[in-house]
C-alpha cells in the first residue's frame, strides 16, 4: 500500500549508495535540489588486489557510511527533520555491500519514522542527466556502460524502460580495465588506459569489431579482449611490446570500443525514433566516445546528453534524486522494509526488489 508522501513542495531525500566499491551519500530537495553529495572511494583499498573484493568493500561501508551521512548533513545545512525520506541503492550490485546500505537505510527511517525508498542502481544511472541544467526531455535511447554493465535502453519515462540490447559477454568497462591490465597498467586501468590511447596510432592495429555487423544492439567485448592479448603476446615474443607499441594497441583497443557502442548506439536511437542519446556511467567519462557520439548526433540531427563526470561514476546524488522522483510520483512504501538483490531486472522496476 502506498501513502500520498508529503506536499510535492516540500520534500527533501537522503540517498545512500553502496552497490559496488563507492560509499556516497546525497541530500536531494524541492526547494534546493541537490544540496550535499559526499564520495568516499575504495579503489585504493582493492588495488593491490587487481578488483573488488566483495568481503572488503562491506567492511568498508560499514566504517565510511555514518560519517559521509554527517558530512551531507553538515554539507547541506539541514537537520533530519526537514528530510521526507531515506532512498537506498537495492540491487543489482555486491550483494553484502547492497545489505550495509539498505540496513543503515532502513534503520535511519525506522529511528526517524520516515519511509524508506528501494532503488534500482541502472535506473539511478539513467536518471542522473536529469540533474544537469541542461538535461534532455523524455523518450530518449541510453546507452548505459560501465565496469559491470553495457545496455541501450529506450527510456520513454520515468519508470518506464525497455532493454534494447546488452553486451553478451563482458562489460565495456570490463573489457578496458581487463586490457588495461594485459598493457601493464596499474588497476582500475580503464582511464588509465584512455590516458595512454591518446598517445598512439588507432590504425596501428586492426582488432575487431565483435556483432558490429549482426543486426540488433547486443555487444561482445571478450573477443576484443582476447584479441588485444594475442597482439601483446606476438609484441612480447618479438621483443617489442615497448612504450609506442603499447600506446598503439591502447588506441587501436579504444577505437574498437568505442566504434562498436556508437554504431549501436546511433542504431537503436534511428530504429527507436529518439533524437535524443543520454550516456551514462563510468565509461561515459571516455573523452574519445563522447566525441564520436557527439559528432555522429549533430550529423543525424539529434543530440547526446552527459551527466558531469562525477555523476557518471557511482555517487548518492543519483540515488537521493531518483528516490525525490518516486516520491513525488508514487508516494512512499508504508513500512520501512530492508530489501537488497544481487540481480534486478530494470524492466521489473514497479514491483519492489
Ligand atoms: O559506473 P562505474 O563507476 O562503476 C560501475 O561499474 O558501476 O564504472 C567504472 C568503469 C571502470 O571499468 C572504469 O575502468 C571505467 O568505468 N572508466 C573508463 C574511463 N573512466 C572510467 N573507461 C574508459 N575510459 C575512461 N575515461
Ligand atoms: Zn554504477
């Protein structure tokens, strides 16, 4: 059963996300819009395990988590009792990382008899364009790429998403950080990789294109990957995988990427009749694919719409913003409940995790 929630005027919500290796939490209100949002990340922690390790990010959310709430509070100059109610990150995610969140959550909402609002990670990804004073209207296609997701989605409105297509295999982020490492670089290698693509000849290497040329929008970057990893190989045997080497593949690896997301991209946007593209998550921030994306839009007439870089990446203000817009919309749930799914489809999104 849903409660009205609220006068729509008034209401302010505390985000908190704990989905993967970021601790963040954001204060989001009617009258102020986003009023605090606080980081913590833990990729120092993980790095000199090459990834995230699970059992070590719940630990670490458990440490960060109340503090960065006193620090959004302090930020944002408000108390809890001008809060409407608590939104936390649900799944899919770490499931021990999504359980520090969504407790934490719902124990703050039961103390301060507010409800508390389960929220789908991809959908807070989505949403997060909307916070930008230049944000882009509903339908758009988004093309959602991060290190645990590659997805097209056509976002006709709040709510209501329809997936298009999705990498089969590894995510694009995945995929750069994998290579990144088969190059050397120290972890999470995706920008540092981007960093040195800069520097090299894309052509130097021919590397595929994986389902570039099958119809549909799904994705593939494991053969990419393996391709990059028989090139460093033949380099190796040669005695040659050296600093002008390494930047060419770098490059020619980017170029591969990038040419597959924007040929699916530009695809599922002409097939769907959206003129409009909003990129999302942590690969959103790759210089080379906004480029491409913005010149290949402006040439078919259409535009494409980035969050900031900072909201591309895993952050509260996401989460705070679209628990405001369920809120206004739907009202809030009766009983705070402690909901957390490792997996989550995004077009279940009306019924709770
Ligand atoms: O959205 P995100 O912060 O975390 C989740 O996966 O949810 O995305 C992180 C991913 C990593 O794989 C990272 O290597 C990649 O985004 N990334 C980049 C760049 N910046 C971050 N990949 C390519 N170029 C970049 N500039
Ligand atoms: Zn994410």
């Amino acid at each position: 059963m849903q409660s009205s929630g609220p006068h729509p005027g008034s209401l302010a919500v505390l985000g908190i996300e704990t989905s993967c290796d970021e601790t963040a939490v954001a204060i989001y209100s009617s009258r102020g819009g986003l009023l605090s949002h606080q980081v913590f990340s833990q990729v120092g922690l993980h790095a000199p395990y090459g990834g995230v390790v699970p059992e070590l990010a719940s630990r670490d959310h458990i440490k960060k988590l109340l503090p960065l709430i006193e620090a959004a509070f302090a930020e944002a100059g408000v108390a809890r009792t001008d809060l409407s109610a608590v939104a936390y990150t649900a799944g899919p995610g770490l499931i021990g990382a999504l359980l520090v969140g969504a407790t934490v959550a719902v124990g703050l909402a039961e103390a301060w008899r507010l409800p508390a609002i389960p929220i789908h990670h991809l959908e807070a990804h989505l949403m997060a364009v909307l916070l930008e004073e230049d944000a882009p209207d509903f339908p758009f296609v988004a093309l959602l790429v991060s290190g645990g997701h590659t997805m097209l989605i056509d976002v006709r409105a709040f709510g209501d998403y329809s997936i298009l297509g999705q990498t089969l295999d590894d995510a694009a982020g995945e995929a750069f950080d994998k290579s990144a490492k088969l190059l050397g670089l120290p972890y999470p290698g995706g920008p540092e990789l981007a960093a040195l693509a800069e520097q090299g000849d894309p052509t130097a290497f021919a590397l595929p294109r994986p389902m570039l040329k099958k119809p549909g929008y799904d994705l593939s970057f494991s053969g990419l990957k393996t391709a990059v990893m028989l090139k460093v190989r033949a380099a190796e045997e040669a005695g040659g995988l050296d600093a002008r080497v390494r930047a060419d593949l770098a490059s020619a690896f980017q170029e591969a990427v990038v040419d597959s997301l924007v040929g699916k991209a530009m695809r599922a946007a002409r097939d769907a009749g959206r003129d409009r593209i909003v990129v999302a998550g942590g690969v959103g921030a790759n210089r080379r694919l906004r480029e491409r994306l913005r010149d290949e839009m402006t040439a078919s007439g259409g535009r494409v719409y980035y969050p900031r870089i900072e909201f591309c990446t895993d952050n509260g203000a996401m989460v705070a913003y679209t628990g405001w817009l369920r809120l206004r919309a739907h009202g809030a749930p009766e009983t705070p409940t402690v909901h957390a799914r490792a997996r989550w489809n995004l077009e279940d999104i009306s019924c709770p995790p």
